[in-house]
C-alpha cells in the first residue's frame, strides 16, 4: 500500500470513528503480534502512528506528506 493510501485510510477512520480508531488500531497490534501476524500488526502500528497524528491535528490528511 502506497502512503498516501495509507494516510487516506487513517484519515478515513478518524473521520468516522474520532479517537476511538487509534484504539481500535492499537487493540489490532496487540491482537495481531499474540497470533503471529508480525506483518500484518506493523500495518496496524503504522496505520496507528498516523492516526495519532491526525487525531492531535499534528497531520493535515489534505496535504502531502513531507518528512524532514
């Protein structure tokens, strides 16, 4: 998945859910790496990063973006 689908993902989720979704992907790491599913638990981590951002308003989903 490209990280501008990534960050579309996480924007969508926070839009629905508000902070609740970092929780959600939270839950899903820890649910994920108990089973095994190291790959698929990173996804949710990453997935989980950006919804912190987006949630504190720290990420604007709108525009690129930009690591320094």
């Amino acid at each position: 998945m490209r990280t501008g689908d990534l960050c579309e993902l996480a924007a969508d989720l926070a839009s629905e859910h508000g902070a609740c979704a970092i929780e959600f992907a939270r839950r899903a790491v820890v649910t994920l790496e108990s089973e095994g599913e190291i790959e698929r638990a990173e996804f949710w981590e990453a997935l989980s990063v950006l919804l912190d951002d987006i949630v504190a308003r720290r990420l604007d989903p709108e525009l690129p973006i930009v690591i320094h």
